[in-house]
C-alpha cells in the first residue's frame, strides 16, 4: 500500500517534474565573483507555478533527439494517454486521495518527497539541509556563469556545511565532503548485499545504466569480484603499460601543437577535445581510423559524454527506442560497435600495444579473463576518463597558465633542461622529474576538479560525523567541497579556491604547505583507475606546448575581469575556450588562438 501511494504521488507530479527536467535551467539568484565567496543567504529553489507552466514545452525538447515521424507517433500516444485519464479522472481521484491520506498519517513529509523515511532505530539525527520543490527537489545539475556547472551544490555546501541532506529527481541525498567523512562513508562499501553502502547509477539500470555501461569495475560491488575486475583492468594501467604509451601521446600532441601554430586564431578547447578523443581512438581502443573517419568518431564521443548532464535519463523508467532512436544513443552504439570490430581483429590477430589489447588479454592467476562485454564497459569508462575530464582540466589549466604567465616560464624552463638531460622523447624518466609541471597540473585539479564522486546507494544505514544517512536513500561525496574546506590550504574570504589569488603550484614542493584533503580521482577502492593514463597525456601535451611556444597573453580577460564560466558541463570550462596571443618558441611571430 505504501509503494502504491508513492506511485500515484509521482503520477501526480509528472506534469511538474517534466517541466523541471526539461525546461531552461531554473532562475537561481546569480552571486557575482567578488560575492561568490561569501556564504549564500538561502539555497535555490524551483518556482513551482513556472514549472507548471513550462511543462507542455518538454515534450518538444525531448522528441528534438528523434526524427519526426517518431514524434507524430509519440504525440499521438501522449494525446491517447491524457484521454483515458480523463475519463478515469474520478477514479483517480479515489486513488490519490486514498494515499494521501495514507501519507498523511504515516509521515507527512514522505507526502511531499517520497522515500525521506528515516531510520528509526538510528539515534543520530539526519543532516541539515533543504528538499527544495516537493516530488521533483533542487536542480544539482544547475550551474551559472559566476561559478560554472553544479553552483546549487556548491550553495548548498556554504550554507549546510561539510553534510547535508537533499532531494534530487525524486531521490533523497546527502551530501558529504571532508576526507575523514568520505572515509568513513567508503569504509561501508564491499560489506555484501544490503550490508553496507554500494555504487549505483542513479535511477537504475535504465538510461544511464544502457548509455554509460553497469559492467565496468566502477559499478561492481561485490568484493571479489571487484577485486578480479580491478586487477585485470589495472594490468592495462601499470607505469610501465603507460610508458609503452608515451610516444603515441608525444605523436599526438605534437600534431596538435603545431596545428596552433599554423592557424591564426584556434579554439584550443577544441585542441584539446581533439588531442583527448585521438587518444581515445589510436592509443585506448587501436583504432585504424581513415582521416575521413577521425570527425566522426570525435563527433560521437562527445554527444556521448553529454548523455550524463542530461536529467531526463534519471527516469526510474527505460525510455522506449533510447539506443535506435536518440542521438546519445547512436552514439553509443557507433561507439560499441567500434570496440567490437576492434576485438575481433585482437582475437584473429593477436596483442598489440593497445588499452584496449592489453585489457581484452589480460588473465588472473587462475587463468580468467574479462568477459567481452566487461572489456567493453571497461574501455568505455577509460574513454570518458581519458578525454572528457583530462580536456577539461587541460582547458583550465591553460586559463590559469595566461593568468600567471611567471608559472608557464617555470614550466618553460624545467622542460628546457630536462630536454638537454634527457633528450626530445618524453619517456617515464621525463615525466617522473617534471616535478614543477606536475605541481601545476595538480593544482589546476584542486581548483577546479571534478564535483562529485559516483553515487553511493545506502543499502543499510550508516553514520557519517554523528549524522545518519537511511537505508534506501544516495550519499554523494562532494570533492570540489572537500576541496575548499582542506585545513592546509583554507582562507575565510575564500581566496584560496579563486583563479587569481589561490592558484599557487609550488605548494605542493613544501611539505608544510601541500594540500592535505586532495581527491580529484576519488578515494579509497574505487580510486580512478585511469589516473595514470589522464596524468601522462596531460603533462605530454603541456609539456610539448612549453617547449614549442615562447609565451602566451590572454586577450579577453584584462586586470580583474571576471571569468565566464560555461553553466552546464562536467567540469569547469572557461565559456570562450580562453583566447590568447601566442609567440612560437624559435620566432618572433605573434599568433592569436583560443585556449
């Protein structure tokens, strides 16, 4: 009776949550960057009334990914649907009545967002925070030009502090930063079914589950077989697997770079998209791509990507015809079927220096490989590893290396002497002494990471810093949060996270001031098990740029201009890539580009 209350509670809000999902991000109150750092006075809401209004505007937006006559159809069926419930409107009316009388006396809360139950048997008290719109919660996917991507959680964090509790897409959260309550969340996990606290895509199996792949060693939560599948994966990520990388990673961004320095004016966010998804194809997967193929396999990793800011895919439905009739889903099939040719010309053919070969090879001690849809999801999770955060931390870093044109001389220099040491080639030994250049990459990390870590779903509950977290409700640890409250690095006007100000590699060559809360790659078993890869092609193509340009100055950022932010991506994005003026190395030739 409880589930069937809650079903019609959601029914009842459908209207509501497809305006939320589908309509232009709500009008949250957008702080400037100079009040950016002050705690915010409340956290964002949804106009409910606007919601209402903008509903009929999402089916549109949705069926814009499909081709018209399944449009025609689906409007037909739409149309279908609303008449019987209108002839049915009495009966329904029982029935929502009914459970909300039901909900009433059981909790009224659970009335307005279903699934908040608390743990009775648990002392300690659920988090501070707020739920935001009833049934449908706050936007955490709401971003703004002040902050970039994922600003609501951000606001949150200020206000709640390190814990707090939420409602996202009908599913209650809490959010917990700070590394000692990351741990101690983490500790729960490979405990066994209903034991403890595993990751889980959210909404299901369904969409994103489809899309992004549940196979991979991201979303297995069993111990053991966690542990095979992360060994075997990881043979494909060893220093020295890497190494064998190298060339290839120096290939590609040499072609990059000089691409820069042909063109007159570049985007160089797309340089770096390029040089990321080339190395998906050529070094992760082995593609024998055609210069003609190469567009269109870039083309299709990023509509992939974009399939994870999409909230329509959290629908605790599967979205019929998603993998034929939709975009990301086409895209997702170009890309599977890439990696399935490519297995079968490994398996006709033998190893070679592929990711992919060495993941589709590798045996335990007991002689087990992976299967091949467990390669699959695996490669395609070091495909969005090595490409989509390592472009965006590239962008970024550039941004911050045109701010402070005295750390790109730094870099400059070090990569002087170790070409004079070393030689031309970047090798293992290259990059282990590019201390400086690693320092800046890190740092770029800590101040514009990644957001967040994989959901967690709480299979039993769980105590995190004296607060509970229920059964059956998502924990979500916050890095850009843990970040920002690190102790080593923390000031109160929050000059220590600003691009300006806190932006100061050499901390990390002092062991009194290097960071002490740092998580970029996530924490514990489930630690990214790319890190290696996304570092070495990083310091590659930074590396390469050092040596290859002289010096840079940036054209649209002046003085204490602020810095636009792109609202709705993965990570932080500068909104115009970063134009700069640029001065090859062994000229006197200007050359303006974006970065």
């Amino acid at each position: 009776m409880k589930g069937l209350g809650r079903y019609f509670l959601l029914l009842s809000a459908l209207p509501s949550a497809a305006a939320f999902v589908g309509s232009p991000r709500s009008t949250h109150d957008v702080r400037t960057a100079a009040a950016a750092r002050a705690p915010p006075k409340s956290y964002p809401t949804v106009d409910i009334t606007a919601a209402a209004a903008a509903s009929k505007s999402t089916t549109a937006i949705y069926m814009s990914s499909t081709s018209s006559s399944i449009a025609v159809v689906a409007k037909s069926a739409v149309t279908a649907v609303f008449a019987q419930l209108r002839r049915h409107a009495k009966l329904l009316l029982v029935l929502l009545t009914a459970s909300l009388l039901f909900a009433k006396r059981s909790n009224p809360q659970t009335l307005l967002w279903p699934g908040t139950q608390t743990d009775k048997d648990c002392d300690a008290p659920l988090p501070a925070g707020g739920y935001g719109c009833p049934f449908i919660g706050i936007n955490l996917f709401d971003g703004n030009k002040d902050y970039g991507p994922f600003v609501t959680s951000w606001q949150l964090g200020q206000k709640y502090g390190k814990i707090f509790k939420t409602y996202f897409a009908g599913f209650p959260i809490v959010n917990v930063s700070g590394k000692d309550n990351i741990k101690a969340l983490l500790k729960n996990e490979f405990k066994g079914e209903g034991k403890g606290i595993g990751t889980k895509l959210i909404g299901g199996e369904h969409n994103l589950g489809d899309l992004f792949g549940d196979k991979a060693v991201l979303y297995e939560n069993d111990a053991g077989k966690h542990g095979r599948l992360r060994k075997l994966a990881g043979d494909a990520m060893t220093p020295v697997a890497i190494a064998e990388a190298l060339p290839s990673f120096q290939d590609l961004a040499n072609q990059q770079v000089d691409r820069v320095l042909k063109a007159d004016t570049i985007q160089m966010e797309e340089v770096f998209n390029d040089f990321t998804l080339d190395v998906a194809w050529k070094q992760i997967l082995g593609l024998d791509l055609n210069e003609e193929d190469i567009p269109e396999f870039r083309k299709m990793v990023q509509i992939w990507v974009k399939c994870i800011m999409d909230p329509m895919l959290l629908v605790p439905f599967r979205i019929p015809g998603l993998m034929k009739w939709t975009k990301v889903g086409r895209a997702r099939t170009y890309i599977v079927s890439k990696i399935e040719e490519k297995l079968d010309k490994l398996e006709r053919d033998g190893p070679d220096s592929s990711t992919l070969s060495k993941l589709y090879f590798a045996t335990d001690d007991e002689g087990n490989k992976l299967t091949r849809e467990e390669v699959i999801h695996n490669a395609i999770l070091l495909i969005f590893a090595g490409s989509e955060t390592s472009s965006s931390t590239l962008t970024c870093a550039s941004l911050l290396l045109g701010l402070h044109p005295n750390v790109w001389r730094k870099i400059k220099a070090e990569q002087d002497e170790l070409v004079a040491e070393l030689g031309e080639e970047f090798t293992r030994e290259t990059l282990d002494k590019s201390v400086y250049l690693d320092s800046v990459i890190k740092e770029t990390l800590r101040v514009k990471p990644i957001e967040f870590g994989e959901m967690r779903l709480v299979e039993n509950t769980v105590e995190v810093d004296g607060k509970q977290i229920p059964k059956n409700w998502f924990a979500l640890f916050n890095v850009k949060q843990t970040h920002w409250n690190d102790p080593s690095t923390f000031k109160e006007d929050g000059s220590h996270m600003d691009v300006r100000e806190g932006f100061q590699p050499e901390r990390w060559l002092d062991e009194t001031t290097k960071p002490s809360e740092w998580m970029p790659f996530g924490e514990g078993g489930r630690r990214c098990i790319g890190e290696r890869l996304g570092m070495a092609e990083m310091k590659v193509f930074l590396g390469m740029m050092a040596r290859k340009l002289d010096r840079y100055d940036l054209v649209n950022v002046h003085g204490d201009d602020d810095i636009v932010w792109k609202p709705d991506t993965v990570m932080a994005r500068p909104a115009d890539g970063t134009e700069i003026r640029a001065t090859a190395a062994d000229t006197s030739h200007a050359v303006e580009y974006q970065i």
